[in-house]
C-alpha cells in the first residue's frame, strides 16, 4: 500500500513539474517578447538630458510602452517565482 501510495505522488509531482517547465517556458518567451518590442530610450548624454527633464516635467510613456513595462515586470516576477519553486520540487 505505501508502495503504491509513493508511486501515484510521484507521479503527480511529475505531472506538476512539467506543467512549472511548460508554464515557464511561456512565461520566459512573453519576457523575451516584451523586452524586444519596447521602444528603446535615447542613448548618451542627450538622452540623460532629455530623460531628467521628461521626470521633472512628469511625463509618462503613453499607450504600449506602458502596457510592456508592466508586461515585463509581471513576467519577471513570475520567472523568478517558478524557477524557485522548480528547484524547490527537484
């Protein structure tokens, strides 16, 4: 009986793992995609400039560069969040 107890549990960490790996793979490509697709900040000393002014002034990045912004912090957080539960189960 515990035999057979043991063997339905491992099991099912088996099927919870892969479901954290395939769960983390999605996870990982919508980062990878919401890296990609955000408009990139102006480089070098006009771009530090513009920057400081654009937070004094208390403009905000309108429309998908917040929607990505906010993408990319949810997703980091849940990688982070998987891997840790992943290496926690292994």
């Amino acid at each position: 009986m515990k035999v057979w107890l043991e063997c339905i549990l491992s099991e099912e960490v088996l099927d919870l793992r892969t479901f954290l790996i395939i769960l983390e793979i999605i996870v990982s490509l919508g980062l990878i995609a919401s890296v990609l697709l955000q408009s990139g900040r102006s480089a070098g000393f006009s771009g530090t400039i513009s920057g400081g002014a654009e937070q004094l002034m208390g403009n905000k990045a309108r429309g998908m560069d917040v929607i990505l912004r906010k993408m990319t912090t949810v997703c980091a957080i849940l990688f982070i969040v998987l891997a840790i539960i992943l290496v926690a189960i292994q």
